[in-house]
C-alpha cells in the first residue's frame, strides 16, 4: 500500500473556554496592577511608621494643647511653631512623594497603552495574512502558525485589557 498522507492540520478551539481564559487573564492582571498600585501608595504614605502623616498631627496636636495651659510660656510657643514648620513639611514631602507615584502610574499607563496598540496592529496584520492565505486556496494549515501568533497576541492583549475575539 501507498499509506496514508497527511493534507493539513487543522486548529480547533473551544471558543467557551478561549472566552472564560481571556476574561481570567483580564481578571487576574487587573488584580495585580492593582495590588501593585495599592503597595506602592502604601510606601508613599508610610503609615504605621513614626513618620507618616497621622503620627506628625498627633505630635502637633499635643504641641497645640501644651501651650493651650501656658500661654505667656515663650519656650512653649517656639516648640509650637517648630512643631508646625515640621508638620508643614511633613505634608509637602507627602504631596513629593505621591506626585512621585502619579507619575510612576502615569509612565506604566502609557507603555500599556502603547502595548496594547502594538498588539491591537499585530493581531490586525495576523488577520490579514490568515485572510490572504486561506483565500488564495491555501490549505488551512499553511496558516496554522500565523493563527498562533495570533491567539499568543489575544492572549496578552486579554491581560491588558477586556477582550472579546470573533473570528469571522
């Protein structure tokens, strides 16, 4: 006998499950960014530490009640004031920092951004060549690795973004 010959090889995807893995993976990157936003504001502000901002009011505070017995007391008001020269200070390192961070954001937003454009393209240059491929009576499995890079596009494009891919 001649044996068997193989014609091509199809892909075969469970268009359910592509859709549930997509969603995942936006749900699980939007987590992270998340928890990653919410650790990074959490060192800005460094509460629970001697120098975050409630503990330097509460100094100020307590400095503000201390003169409120002895008014005349010289020494007393020079503390208080010092005291708020420190806690006004204490509030522009704050607003330093956290600009900081806003700025951090405002970087990463950007690169993702512009990776989701580029994979926005990529998947869109994939379709084409798919297209011209299968239309020019190719078999389908001549474009059966474009249709992988495609899916590995769709894939990290779902952890930026939300996604839902037809094919048509």
């Amino acid at each position: 006998g001649g044996g068997a010959r193989a014609v091509g090889i199809r892909q075969v995807l469970d268009r359910f499950l592509e859709t549930r893995i997509h969603q995942a993976n936006t749900d699980a990157a939007g987590g992270q960014a998340r928890t990653a936003a919410f650790e990074q504001l959490e060192l800005s502000l460094q509460e629970f530490s001697d120098s975050d901002l409630s503990s330097s009011l509460n100094r100020f505070l307590n400095e503000l009640q201390s003169i409120v017995n002895q008014p005349n007391d010289a020494a007393l008001r020079s503390s208080v004031i010092q005291s708020g020269v420190r806690f006004a200070s204490d509030i522009q390192s704050l607003r330093t920092r956290l600009g900081e961070v806003q700025l951090s954001f405002n970087e990463q937003l950007t690169s993702v951004v512009g990776e989701a454009n580029t994979l926005i393209a990529q998947v869109e240059k994939l379709n084409q060549q798919i297209n011209q491929l299968e239309a020019g009576g190719l078999n389908s499995s001549d474009a059966g690795g474009l249709r992988v890079q495609r899916l590995n596009a769709i894939d990290r494009l779902s952890q930026i973004m939300p996604i839902r891919a037809i094919e048509q």
